[in-house]
C-alpha cells in the first residue's frame, strides 16, 4: 500500500461529504492506497476544529497559501467557494500536488483553461460525484450496449427548494463574486455533466434564466434546450424553486429500443424500458443494489440501499484504481472545461435570446 | 341480431352500473344480441322514475313477483340487497329465464346451493366483474403461460374506508337480516372469486371477523389465511376501515419464475415481474391498454384509460358471447357458490378460532 | 327538455368519443337537451355504415356540404382532419349551426381568425376534453383558491410513441397537407391550452422543432420554452418519439405555497404539496374521485375510477349546461385561436432560432 | 470523552455492519465514548485477518471464551450464528461486560429468558435496528403524537427472494441447528419487534409456516394473523420467496385519523395520510431526510439520501446517548424476549392449527 497524504481547503457542506470519502473507501474497496487526513483549511478556526476532531484530520490550517509547498502533502482537496477554486488549483498544480476540486470547477470558461493547462499531465478530478451513483453507472452501461439505441429525446430536471428558505440568500452560493452563478453553476453543472457522459457533445444551446427575487445577484432557475451531436435534442432545467423537490435530479432519455429514467431522490433505483418486452412491455423498477449492477460487491448484498455519500466513495475509489494502473480518471479538469463552455453558452444564449453553437 | 329483453330488480349504485353496460356493449363489442331494456323494479316510485328516465328502462315496477311469468321478459337481472337473490333468482330461473345476479350469491351455501340446481342447464351470471378488467385478464394469461412457473404466494387485500363513514352503517349493507355479512360477502367475496380464478382451488382456510363498531351486526374486516391445492399459501384481507384507501382490491402473487401485482385504484396497469430479466429485472408497470393485451381492440386506442364501469361491460361482452356459442360462461352461479362455501368456511374458522378444511 | 339535432363529420378515432359522449351525457347529466344522432358523414361509405350501425346515427352522408343547409340539422361537429375544419365550420357557422370542432382549431393563424370571426355571437366548442379531466379541474379549482401561490414554474410534457410505429407514417396525421402540423398541433396544442388554462398568458417563447424520420413533411417533437405574463418560465414538450410512454400528457407547477403534479397516464389522480403540512411535508397523492372534487357526483362512487372517454362527456355537459344558461363556454374557438397563435410563434422561434414575443 | 474497547464476534455481514457503525458513529454523532476496535473473533483466520485488516480491528481471535474474561474488553458484541448467542451472552454478562446482541435474541423462549436474567442491571442491546430508521422513528412520533387516531389494522410483510437462489440452501441461517428457525427469527422478528414499537403488545396469534424445498429444516415462510391489545387487528408475514422483492420490509397502518406505510426498499420515504386533508386528501409521500425529521442534524441536508447502513450507526448513538445519562436503552434483551415470546407463539399456534394466546 502506498501512502497519500491530504489537504482539504473547505469546512462545510462538501467538507463533510469528502472526509467521509476518505474514511470509508478503504472500508468498502480494495485500493492500492492509505490515505492520512493530514490538514483541514479553513477560515473560521473554531469549527475548523471541530471538523478536524471530529473526521480526524492532525492539523488544521487558516492559510491556504501555506498548504501548497508542504513537502508533506501529496493532494489538495479544493471545496472552498467557487471563486478560490482555480487560484488554489493552479498553485498547487504547479507546486506538483495531485488535484481534486468540487463543481463547478471555475467562475468561468478562462479561468477553467487556465486549470486545465496547470494540471496537464497530472492526475486530477472533478467532483461529479453522480457519475458513480450506482443507478447512474448502470444506466451508462446498458446505453454502451445499445439497449436503448439510437437517442431521441434527453430530458432532465434537477429541482431543490432552497431559494425558498429565504436565510440561505446570504450564503455564498447566492453571491455573484464568490459563486459565480446560481442555479446555473451549482446544479445545471450536474445536469450537463451527466447529459455529457451519457448522451455524448452538445453543439448547441438556447439557454433562459430566471431571477425570482428582486435583487438577487445569481440565477434562480437556469433551462436549457439543446441539440446532441448524435441528433437526440433535449431539455435541461435546474431551479432553487422546485417546490415540492428536496434534490431531484432526474434524467429522461427516450431512444429507438428503450427507455431509461432516474431520479436521485431514489437514487437506488433505475427505470429502464425494453421495447422487445411487448406486449408485457412497462417501465421496469430496477432496484441498482445488485446483483449484475455496478458496484453491488462494495458496498451491501442486494436489496440494502446505500445513500448519498456513497457517491463520493465510489468516486475516490475509481480515482485512486486509475492513479495506481496510470489510466485516466474522468470527471477531470477537462470535463469541467467542458462543463463550464457549456454553462457559459447556456448564459450567453439566454442573454442574446437566441441559439449559441458550441466551438 | 337476436334480441334479450330484460327486466332489472334495483335501482341503486348496481342498477346504474348495469344499466351502463346494457347500453354500452354494443357501442364497444360485437355482439349477436340487441338488449331491450324493458323493466326496472325497485320499492321506491320516486327513484324508480327517475332510473327508468335516465337510462331509458321502457317500464317501472314495484314488485318482482310481477315479473318471472311475463313471456316479454328474457332476462331477470338481480341488483337488489343480498337476503332477496335467493328468491328472486330461484323463482326466475324456473319460469325459464336467463338470470344475473349481484355478488354475493346469496346469504348463505344452503341459498347458493339451491340456486344452482335452479338454474342448472341454463344460461346464468354471478356479477364478478373484475374478472374483466383487461390487467387481470393479462394476469391470468401470464399465469397460463407459465410466466410465473410455480405459485408460492398468493397476498390480497381489500381497501376502502366506507366504515369511517358513520353514516353508512344505517344502509342495508350494515345489518345481518338484509347483507348477511359485512366485509366477508361484500369485499372479501371478490378477493375469493379473484384468488380462485387465479390461483385455483383453496383447501383450507384460517379466517377472523372484527366488528369495530359496538353494536354493529356484521363484520367491518375479514381476514383470512389460505393453504391452496397448488401448495402455495396465501393471506385475504378484506375490511371497510383501511383508512386512505377508496377501493384497493390489490393482489399480488410470487412465484418460481416472476411476480404479478395489480391494484384496482390504478386498474389500468398490471406489475409483472420475470426473474429472467436479470440484471435487468425489476417490477415491469404494463399499461394494460394494447397493444397486445385483452379487451384493447374493443375499448380505445393504446395508451387511452378505461374506468370502473368498463369491467361490466366486458363481462356483459364475454356472457353474450357464450350465450351464442353455447359454451359456459365464468363467473356463474357455480361460482358464486365455490366463493360462498369459502366465505362460511372462514366465518367458521373465526368462530371456532382454528382452521377450517374445505369439503 | 329541448332537443339538439347533430350531424357529425367524421368516422375515426374522435367519431367514437363524441358518440360516446352523445350517448352518455344524459345518463350521468342531468342537462336540458335530448341529443338526437342524426346523420354521420364520412368518405368510406362501408366504414361509415358500420359507426352509424354500432353508435345509432339514423343516416349516412359522405359530402358534408349537403349537411349545412339541412333545417333538421342544429349542431354541426367536426371531427374530420385539420385542413377541412376551417371551410366546414365557416359553412356551418353562416348557416347558423351550432360548431363543434376537433383541435388544433385550424391550419394556421388566419384561417382561425376567420373561424372566430364566423362563429361570432353564436355558440361554440373546441373539444380541448383534458380540461374537464376531474384531477385537472380539481388542480384548476387548488390554484384559483390560492394554494399553490404565485408561481414560479410550469413544465408540461406530452409524450407518446406513436411515431415508433412504422405504419402510421401514412396517415393523415403526418401529412403537411391534411395535418398542417405534427407533435406541434396535434399534442403540444393540448399543452398550450392547459398552460393557457392553468397559469394564464404566455407572452414569449423559444421553440424547436424536430423531425427524426428523413422525408417526413412534419415535426416528430415539438418543444419550448415559455415565459408567462404572470412572472413564471416553463417548458413544453411534445413528442411521438417518447419511448416508454403511450400518452403522457403531464404538468408539474411549482408555486411559492405548493406545487401539483398531474399524468394523464393516470388520470384519475392529482399530486398536491402543501408547504404548510411541513414537517409532515409530501406530495399528496389525490384520488381525485371524490368526496369533494369535481364531476363527482355525476360518475361513479368515490374510488371508482373513470377513463379517457369521460373527459368528452364532461366537456359536452357543461357546454349544453352553458347553453342552456346563456353563458359562455370554453374551450371556444377564441381560446383555439389564442392555441394557434402560440403554436404558430413557436414554429417561427424555431425556424430562426430565437425568442419569439406574442402580440 | 470515555473509552469502550469493543470485541466483535462474528466476521460476515453483520460483522462489516457494526465495524461500520463503531467507525461512524462519532463523524455523525455527539457522544460520549471513544469506541476501540479491539479484537474481532471468528472461526476462519484467513477471512478474520482481511476483516481485522479493511475496518481496523487492533486483534483477531478465533476462541470466543478467551475474550469473556479480557479486563481490556469493555463491550461483547454478537453477531455470531444464533445457536451462539446464549452462550457467549450470559458468559459475557457473567464477565461483566456490557452485550450486544443480533437478532433472534436466541434460539427459543428459555434461552431468551437465561439472557435477559443474565444482564439483569447491565446495559444492553439487541440489533433490531430498523427502529432508527429515520422514517420509522418519525412514524412513532406521528404515531406518539395521535396523528393517526385509534388504530384498525396493522399489516407487515418482509419480502426477500434469497430462498430462490439454491446456493443459500447450504449456509447456517437455513440449519435448524445453527439458526433455530427460516424466516421465523430472521425476518418475522424483525416484524413482531416493529409491530410491538409501533403499535402495542399483541395478544393473540395465529400462524403458517411454510416450507417449499422439500427436506428443508427451517421455515421459508412464517405468516402469522395478531390480535392487539389496542383492539386493532394485524397480518404479519415474512418470506424468502417474496419473488420480485429483496428487501421489503414494510408496514401499514390505518387509523381513525390517518394512515402510514413504509417500506424499506425505499426507506428515505414515509408514507402519511391525515383524513383532515379532506378534499385535498391523500397519501403524502414525506422524504424523511428532514427539515424537522429525527436524525437529520446527525446525517447530511435535506434530500441528501441515507442507505441501510446509518440504522445501525443511529443504533449506536441512542445506545451511546442512554449509557451516558443512565437511562434505559431500547430495543434490549427484554424486548428480544418479547420478540422470541412472540416467534414460538406463532410456531406453537401453527403447528396446532389455533390461535395461541399470548401469557
């Protein structure tokens, strides 16, 4: 086993989901890596400690200049805002540090191709977590398969409520200078990523955003139509005003033999339709706990659902095996380049109020 | 096109059902009959008026005696409360008519037995609709297919919450002299009939009645537990105080090669499980509208819901049909009489508290 | 009771839904007019023998002109592909029938407006069945009460898979010449009436069209973004290549109070969220069939579903309802015509690839 | 913070179940204890070492006696085979340990009855840990709380399909040596203990078992009919040939003032009917991730999913939480004896063929 020391800039939300990757892929796969917490970085010291004594992390750290040249750490962790996130990555890219950084990956599309010049070369990830929701994974293999043939229609929500609870507009992720974007960034970024690896490029938009408080500096709702190079066209729709909705993250995808449907708020099941089932022909509820299903021997035996976090594990797992066979993890930096044009001609439709084609 | 002509004792919820299904089968199926709907009886004029107005019955009548020896009369359908099926039907069939008749046959199996010697050799119809909504049809073929291979479980339960309605306990469906029994005859008569056509004979049961209601003379809830000649086992559970549900007759059904569920408050769909799907397996939700399942060239085009009545009106449909091919038609008053040996089987099992073997 | 001759103009699908509905408003309505089934005219004089046969029209005619100037004619109803819908209601209309017409109302905008014109002061219908869906009316009735607020989002889809089926490429429907449209007129026009009913004006939309078999003369799907007069942003989309899906006619709207889920798929039932229920906050799963919701008095028991044809019965009902009462009923043509214009701005967004404001 | 050094005995599923729970137990929670993980025990060293290796136990043992009098062992826990439990339980007790125990508590009523002796005045804890299942918890407040009224019914199944795979056959949970009972302990258990939380003591049964592999020692199926003595009526039934299921283990009750249903498979979610919602009444499908549910502050936001594994760590914390003030723990060997009371009752009332009442 070889050893990975990390630093992890974030203390919140992500912060959380991530110092429990790191804890329990070990628990549930077989790396060829020890991973030792080594420092917490973030700005408010006493919940930096509180973070730090309960994930177990030996240090904590209010400077994240300091982190980068510390011969002691082998990974930057970047889940701070958003507008530190290429300034950290770019510097620790450039010191030599494995990169791993949360969605969306920059405030824009010049700041992304910076990032992806710095890591060239070295091993990196994105956080799209959903990728490797076990559903999600399976859903991609049977479209590799050819089991819903060619495509014809795309269609996915991701809805929460929170711009409901009007105390969450004082966060960052409400602010144009630390967020960047709203909906658009935090949630439509899921939506393209995934309608990326499973429906292939875009090459073009008609974006729409929408504002529902006066005021307000970012996006509420961020909706996209969109035409797939492989001639399926599609709609993607992301709101903080989903009432109703906690986190549905949904997919729809319509093709010449089947169909196949998710929604992360039951995110341990895949619908998949087989249109030679006929005539006993419905929307089969596949519950993606195994067995045949990605992932099924890591975690539970079949029928015992795993949950959220289990997608970050999953994730850190699939890194760590690339990194140690020297194959290419994805979602990279490039991905979130990819991700990031595309909110960016989202944005840029929506303002013009007309088609943008993708370079 | 011979015609029937048919003559109709009540003039409540029943009588509206059949009279829709008089009018309506020959708007959806090919029949070889005209249905003249010539006389409805009832005991209140008032509301037999207004029946015989609305439907477009050529005569009212207040006693049903009247009725057996008219020569222009083919037909006595029987709507009225449970304690008059015995005379009525007894009466009409040795005056040589053809004669329907409301579930539960009759009060008891002495009733039901004479019934059937009555109408021995003739035409004869116990209203077990729901034989013919076009997913439990579906289900009985995939049953005779093999599709499910060998039964091990056979689960149904009877839903609706009328007993929450104080107001229906005066009405004669709540006293012992007009019903005969609550929940048993009304509700779990259905599930009998259903399991039966299903699942094949029943040779034991374990039954318990409950009555809520202080001082209420019949059951609010049959339960009971059934060993089938098939080996599998099974559980029936009927009752009128299954608080959010209107009219749940669901079943489901496990066997060695995959399951069925189907619920009459989404009675447009069957669940269908085949282990050979695996990995891909789950609940497969058929919308049994066609193409491809029964009843579906008669009704609408694919995907276009049928409604409660519909289940009439196919069971009125397959009873002509026999009618004019001279073969028997299912459910008949042999029928209602195997269902009213298992409802006393279970009213006895309840009593003596212990299990009850089927002659 | 007064009386009201029909002549009905076409022999297909729509022929047996309206005479359906002929035929059954009086026995679950109680309306002031007898409806007699006149003549029913058609091109396939064998075809047109066998409707009138089975649905009890008293004459045949296959030119519909020799209809208008019938003084034992009232109501002309046309249910003949779009591109005759125009002339013949204009006809009628000047002999001073009452019209009743299929939708999309017309071909395209102007010969709308000249049907509106026509029609001017006298009554008319346009047969937009799905608002008197009980669960739909019942959603309109939650809105109007202010349950679900001000609204924040619409999103609509009508999915089917007709266009799957090789064979139906050569009828009417997918003619430029007969149809005037594909997905667009004929399902997202049932869209565009209920976002219209639902949620008010649109004042802008971004259409795109697609059509995924080479050669065919018109749009497979049919899809748009809306911007409502009320503040709120929507997506519609309709589409024959919805694989999995049969007829999927689905709403969801999100308001600051609530939010309602509806699928013509299973149309007996309504999602309601209330905000106000938190902590024991989710979507409400309405059977909406009573007590309490509409049309329920007129069908059957609570519980007792009902299927696509009642939607025709309750449109016609509450048309001779206003009729009777002298006031005016929707859908008319004017609300057609208000569908034509958006349908018709969605077709020119969609061929120059830009928003598109309604005038 | 006090420290617990734990030995664990047992190295299969349950063994990576409660490894799990004493690693996460404090990243989730604010207790008390440090847990240290200090000698797992099992009979095959190979597998003990890779078990000790993945979840960090310090010592690996394959002679259970050896730990009882270690004065480094603070806590046994028992996740051995069942004919194990007694043994190891009262010698552990009898050391002064504090036990946890898997369920069936023990292999009948007089093992059940020497245990709960033995640990009379220590803290102690038997697995049934789907009561801290987030859903559930909040159904026994809605429950606490009069929401659902008096209740009627309470109907429970546990539906896996392990029985169909023929390679299970051959382990210890189907020996009647090793297990003591089939689906019995192992499924029903875990029923009688939730009915008993949920809804009261039961008073009378009446049971099936059911066994269909010919030569088979244990039961594949234990159904059973209750009494409770709230003076609601229930079925319980537990199945290893549930076809089409993996997990469900699912309940519904109906009341005077609403209902419940919950089901593991989908566990995230509570189902709740409040008859005051009237007309807008229905199921409210209520995704238990909070705000306002228990545990939500302790897991991740709300609409972040949780998985089987975060009912044992919950477990773990009300175990912890009652250690530290001093308070009763439950569920505890009193309530496995309740339980295992229950169990036989049933399998005494089946081989009978009667009801068995309760002492």
């Amino acid at each position: 086993m070889k050893t990975l020391n990390l630093a992890m800039i974030g203390q919140g939300f992500m912060g959380r989901a991530h110092s429990n990757a790191f804890h329990q892929v070990n628990h549930f796969f077989d790396t060829a890596f020890n991973l030792n917490l080594n420092v917490v970085c973030g700005r408010d010291e006493n919940k930096l400690r509180e973070v730090a004594s309960r994930w177990g992390w030996s240090e904590t750290e209010t400077d994240w200049r300091k982190l980068i040249d510390r011969p002691d750490i082998d990974v930057i962790d970047i889940g701070a805002p958003n507008h530190l996130h290429a300034e950290i990555a770019i510097a620790a890219a450039e010191a030599g540090k494995i990169v791993w950084c949360e969605k969306p990956l920059a405030m824009d599309v010049a700041e992304a191709e910076r990032m992806v010049k710095a890591v060239a070369g070295k091993p990196n990830l994105v956080w799209f977590n959903y990728r490797r929701v076990p559903a999600i994974a399976f859903a991609r293999q049977l479209i590799g398969d050819g089991r819903i043939g060619e495509v014809y229609h795309y269609r996915a929500t991701y809805l929460n409520s929170s711009g409901l609870n009007a105390t969450r507009g004082n966060t960052w992720r409400y602010k144009k200078e630390t967020a960047g974007s709203g909906a658009a960034g935090d949630l439509l970024s899921h939506l393209i990523d995934l309608a990326l690896w499973l429906n292939g490029p875009i090459s073009e938009v008609c974006g729409l955003l929408k504002t529902f408080v006066p005021g307000r500096e970012v996006d509420d709702a961020a909706i996209t139509m969109a035409r797939f190079a492989n001639g399926s066209v599609g709609t993607l729709e992301a709101t903080r005003y989903g009432t109703g909705n906690r986190n549905r993250n949904m997919f729809e995808i319509h093709g010449s033999k089947g169909a196949l449907v998710f929604n992360l708020e039951d995110m341990n099941r895949l619908q998949f339709y087989d249109v030679n089932d006929a005539p006993e022909n419905g929307m089969r509820t596949i519950l993606a706990t195994g067995p045949g299903h990605p992932y099924v021997n890591d975690f539970w035996p079949p029928g015992h659902l795993i949950g959220y976090e289990h997608s970050f594990i999953a994730t850190l797992a699939d890194f760590l095996k690339a990194l140690h066979e020297g194959t290419e993890f994805h979602a990279n930096f490039e991905d979130g380049l990819k991700v990031q044009k595309l909110v960016a001609a989202v944005e840029e439709s929506a303002e013009k109020k007309k088609w943008t084609t993708l370079a």
